[in-house]
C-alpha cells in the first residue's frame, strides 16, 4: 500500500502535543514493520532544528492558488527511518515563532491543504490511503471530491480522518470559500461545509472522510454525546458506521527506563533498585528533602483547565497536610502558573514546581515519582499516564476518555490493576483516590507487585499499529 500521513507537526521536527508524537511514531513504526510505501507530509515551519533542515533536498515548486492570491510551494524532502518525508515550503505562511494562534489561521491552512493534493501528481505519488489530522487537513477528503474529482488519477484515494481532539474544529466564515478555496458559496448555502454560522472544515471532514478514527475507543463513543461532543455529536451520531476509537501508542525506544540516558539511574521492572536513585536525585533538583519514604506526586502538563488543574488547586492545601511531596512541570494559564509558584514558595519542603517545558526533566520525573497524578476534564487518549506506567509510576486519573481505557483501577480485593481512577470530576473524589493510593504506598510489597503489572503493560505502537494498518485494509 502507498500510504500519505498529513497532518499540522510531527516529532521530532516540531511539535506541541499528543498530534506530533503520533504523527512521528504510527508512520515511522508502520515504516519499520511492514513494506508500505510511507510518506508523511508537513508545513516547513523554519524553526525546525538545524540538523533536520542541513539534511533536507529540494524536489519541486509551484504555485497554489488561494483564492485570488497566487502562492508560491515548495516542495522539500528528508528520507528518515524508512519513512519520506515532503515539507511544503512557503515563507509568508510558516516563517512564524510559533506553529499557531496566527490571525490568518484559515488562509494557512486553506493553502497548506491545497497544496498537499496539488503536490501529489507533481512529486509522481499517488497514495492509496490519505490519513488526515485534526482541522487543519480535514477538509482535504471534501476537496478531493468536490474542488479535484476531475483528476482521475485522486478518483481511487482512500481517506481516513483522525479526531486528536474535537474541541478545535477550523471554524471560519462562508465567504472562505471564494475567498481561499475558489469555490462556489453554493457549499455553504445547502450546509454541506456550514455548522451554525461558520465553514467547519472538522465537519467537513467528518462527512467526506471514508474512516474516521478518534484516539482512544473511550472517547469515540464519549464524542457521540452532548457532554462531549462540542456541537458536532449529532453529525458524529449519523456517522458512527464509519467512526472508531484506537488507544494510542507510546515510543518504547525513547521511553524506556533501562536505556534512558536523561536518568541518574537506569532500571527495569526485574531491577527495580534504580529507580529509588532517581527519586532522590529528582527530589535533590527541586530543593525538596531527600527521603526514600515520602510519596512523590507528579504532573507534567499543560496547565490547563481541560487538564484539571482547577481540582488540583483547590485542593492543593488539603494534599500537603499528609505526608507527601509534590511535584509540577508544565506552562500554561497565567492563574495555574502563578498558583503553583505560590505553592512552591509556601511549603518549599512539600511542593516544587518548574513552570517551564523540559522534555530531559519530563523523563527524570517520570522515574523519579511514585505517583502521577492526571484529572483531566476530558483527555482524547493522553499519552503521560502511559509514559509513567512504563516508567513504573503509578498514574492516578479521571476515568474519562483514554485515561478511561489505559489505566485499571486497582483492585483492593484481588491486588488486580495499573493505577488509580475516579468517575466523578471533583477535588473530592479525587482526593479519595490519593487516599487510596498512599494507603497502598505504605504496604511496599503490594506497592511494588502494582507497579510491576504497570509496567508489563503493552502500550507499543507496534500494536496500536496494526489496528490503523486493518482499518487501511478494509478501504483497499
């Protein structure tokens, strides 16, 4: 099969979230296993690093048309990893500090995905499978069809949409489509684009897509709802036929606490003795009391509402009343950045916080704790508490999404489960499962056999895979 993975980022070229880590591991690991013809197509955001850009070849240009503008593409490439890369150069879109929040969002986007499908016959590969991501190429599958079926080298591409998160949908007003795309208004008027008052290129998408996947089974269904469906639950209802949730993977190769060189301390789940060595080195970095006894509770996140960090502040007071240290990475909402300052300066022995984004002190907290602790208010998938159970940290989490399908709850009766969970989104029910989890912290022998059924578990993208591989397969 030819496959073309599309999307906004993708590690280890730049990233923000949990859409570059999977747009850099299924492709690379699909690459590794199989003889697919791979490709990825990105942006050639020019913050990208040094050795990744002196590694890049030159393959072709032309100019897209948007709206009435006529832009200039280039088309640029790296081989890496079994997997072709095409990174679509144009200066006046992607030269920028940031990868968004840019006032021209839709005119980006609009040339980025135009691009992509007009680059397709130029560079002489015409994928089976077009794999789309987020808004930002959703509307790829409607263009195909509506703006390029007279192609008819694109009539046979098959197109899969991957929902990374339903909260950002691409919304934009009805004169767009003259505007960037050179259609007719005619799309908009019968609702074929329009939700409410807006072009939505996540609708769009979600329409003319032949699969649609979300990232976790949990949340495929939750997005069927009105609590979480943000507007788009009835569209996604009509289309459940096409619609299916797969758990996402984690890099086994960078997370992997034998071989991580960002520890003092290497271990595995047979040798565990390393792993109190990070502990205390973490605690040594964050001016806290060096003491193999103290639980340490941990986040690594953005700082977000949607990340529940509302509950943890409102019972942050509580926590340090018991025997407990905490520890915070993480930027985000200026109220959370300050909260956790404060809380660092106030009980400098309990609580230590880097407002800050280190992916080295990420890895050495992953190790370091006992705990990590992840309420999120909804999570897609969620890739930390998977990260921290490889690293033997036991993740305590909102069941919700694909914190729901990752982590079992333990299980006080049969010792069964990978970590701590609570239904309802509140501090206090979240504080019981803190509870629950010191009071197992304080029988070692129970402790340990819990974390090492957390680290037995199979979180791979080498499975998580081949379930997008079946999905390519029934198009095909």
């Amino acid at each position: 099969m030819k496959l073309l993975f599309a999307g906004s980022e993708c590690a280890p070229f730049f990233k923000t979230g949990g859409l570059g880590d999977v747009m850099g591991a299924l492709p690379k690991t699909i690459a590794k296993t199989t003889d697919n013809d791979v490709r990825v197509v990105l942006p050639f955001f020019t913050g990208m690093a040094e050795e990744y850009k002196s590694q890049l070849s030159f393959v072709t240009s032309f100019y897209v048309k948007v709206g009435w503008r006529d832009q200039y593409c280039g088309v640029l490439k790296l081989e890496m990893d079994n997997v072709t890369y095409y990174f679509i150069d144009n200066l006046y879109y992607f030269d920028r500090p940031g990868l968004y929040g840019y006032y021209d969002e839709g005119e980006r986007w609009a040339f980025f995905q135009q691009a992509i499908i007009e680059m397709l016959e130029k560079i002489g590969f015409i994928p089976d499978i077009l794999h789309v991501n987020d808004y930002h190429t959703a509307f790829i599958p409607f263009l195909l069809k509506e703006k390029y079926g007279w192609i008819n080298a694109y009539q046979n591409i098959k197109t899969v949409l991957t929902i990374h998160n339903l909260q950002f949908q691409g919304e934009y007003g009805r004169e767009v489509l003259g505007e960037l795309f050179n259609l007719d208004a005619s799309y908009y008027d019968d609702g074929t684009v329009r939700f409410d008052t807006a072009v939505n290129f996540m609708k769009t998408g979600i329409l003319y897509a032949d699969k649609v996947n979300t990232v976790s089974p949990t949340y495929a269904s939750e997005i069927q709802t009105e609590a979480f469906g943000q507007g788009l639950d009835e569209i996604l209802r009509m289309h459940n036929w096409k619609l299916r949730g797969i758990l996402n993977g984690i890099d086994y190769e960078r997370n992997n606490p034998a071989t991580d060189k960002n520890l003092v301390a290497n271990y595995s789940a047979k040798k565990l003795k390393g792993k109190v060595k990070d502990k205390l080195a973490l605690q040594k970095e964050f001016g806290l009391p060096q003491r193999k006894d103290v639980p340490v509770i941990a986040m690594v996140s953005r700082l977000t509402a949607q990340k529940g960090f509302q509950l943890v502040v409102s019972e942050m007071q509580n926590l340090v009343q018991f025997d407990v240290q905490v520890i915070v990475l993480g930027t985000g909402d200026a109220n959370f950045e300050h909260d956790f300052r404060y809380f660092a300066d106030t009980y400098p022995d309990k609580v230590g916080a880097a407002i800050t984004f280190d992916v080295g002190l990420a890895q050495r907290i992953y190790a370091g704790a006992d705990m990590f602790l992840m309420p999120s208010a909804f999570e897609p998938c969620g890739l930390s508490q998977m990260i921290s159970m490889r690293y033997g940290t036991l993740p305590i989490v909102h069941q919700i999404g694909g914190l729901q399908d990752s982590v079992q709850p333990f299980n006080p009766v049969t010792g069964e489960g990978t970590g701590f969970g609570f239904h309802d989104f509140s501090g206090f029910y979240m504080m019981q499962e803190i509870q629950e989890a010191l009071r197992l912290y304080a029988e070692p022998v129970a402790w340990t056999k819990v974390v090492k059924q957390a680290m037995s578990q199979d979180f791979s993208w080498e499975t998580a895979s081949q379930e997008y591989l079946n999905m390519y397969n029934e198009l095909v």
